[in-house]
C-alpha cells in the first residue's frame, strides 16, 4: 500500500468521525479499521484501469 493511500485513508476516517460529531443521527462513527479499510479501497481502486483516485495537496501556510 502506498504512503498516499494511507494517509487518504486517515483523512477519510478523520472526515467520517468530524460529521458523526457533528450529527450523530445522521452519520456512523468510524470503526477501528475504517482507515485502512478506505486506505485499502483506494489502492484497489489506483490499480484499476479504468479508475483515477485524485486529491489535492494544499501547501502548509503557516510555515512562512
């Protein structure tokens, strides 16, 4: 699995916990493995040939 994978895959779960947070009526709370679950999907996905998993990297600010 790749670095990237991992780290979308934590931000994923990171996004799941803040709306359940947020409205737990409406949203599940991630489970222990959601990270690596979502890690493991996207990589599934990079693999494909007929898939594109894309994101965006915004550079820190704050470190000016």
């Amino acid at each position: 699995m790749t670095t990237d994978a991992s780290m979308l895959g934590r931000l994923a779960a990171d996004l799941m916990r803040l709306h359940h947070e947020f409205d737990p009526s409406r949203f599940i709370a991630p489970a222990w493995r959601t990270a690596a679950r979502y890690a493991d999907f996207l990589e599934a996905q990079r693999l494909r040939d007929d898939a594109i998993v894309a994101s965006v990297h915004y550079p820190d600010t704050d470190s000016r």
